[in-house]
C-alpha cells in the first residue's frame, strides 16, 4: 500500500492544530481573568488571614481553660462557705459584756 499526500489533509490537520493552540490561549486567559477577579472578589470581603484566625483561635481557647479553672475555684469556695456556717452553728456562741461608760 502506497502512501500519497493529500494537500487538503494536511492543511486541515495544521488548521486544527492552530485552533488547538488558539484554544489554550484563550483558556489560560480566560483562568487568570478568572483567578484575579476572584482575588479581587475575595479581598473586598475583608477576610481575616490564616494566621489571624489561629491567633484568635488559640486566644478562645486559653479562655476557655480559664474559665474551667475558676469555676472549679468557684465551686470550691462555694463548698467552703457552706461548710464553714455549718461550724460556727455548732460552737456555742461567747458572749462579751460590753463595758458601761461612766459620765464624767
């Protein structure tokens, strides 16, 4: 079997191949049209950064053990002053004369 050229087949195949290029032209553009007007979008909604979240993040939870830590003292002292009524109720009460002032 011989090979012939066709000179149609080949320029069809070189139109394709420009349109194939044109084609990825066009799509790269297209992505960084895309890509900067979502950094645009993305930056007027006035976002925090990763690193400002985990601060705040990290600020939550240092509260969050500060607050466990005096409520706990808060229930220990709150045990404490009921208890410590229950023992003054149960020693007996002194009772001090109180010195009469004399008029000059």
């Amino acid at each position: 079997m011989t090979q012939t050229q066709n000179r149609f087949l080949d320029e069809l195949a070189k139109m394709f191949t420009n349109a194939a290029g044109a084609a990825q032209g066009v799509r790269s553009e297209v992505e960084t049209l895309m890509r900067s007007q979502a950094e645009r979008m993305i930056g007027d909604l006035d976002l925090v950064t990763r690193e400002e979240f985990d601060v705040v993040r990290d600020m939550a939870r240092l509260a969050r053990e500060e607050n466990e830590e005096l409520k706990a003292r808060i229930v220990a002292l709150e045990a404490a002053a009921k208890a410590k009524p229950a023992a003054k109720k149960a020693a007996p009460k002194k009772s001090a004369a109180k010195p009469k002032k004399s008029a000059e």
